[in-house]
C-alpha cells in the first residue's frame, strides 16, 4: 500500500 500525505516541501510517502 501507498500512503501520500502532506502537502508542499512537507510531503512523506509511506510504503507498507
């Protein structure tokens, strides 16, 4: 699964 959040420079993406 990937997970997007934030928004800008403050953006993280998390694979799981």
């Amino acid at each position: 699964m990937i997970h997007i959040s934030g928004s800008g420079a403050d953006e993280h993406i998390e694979l799981s």
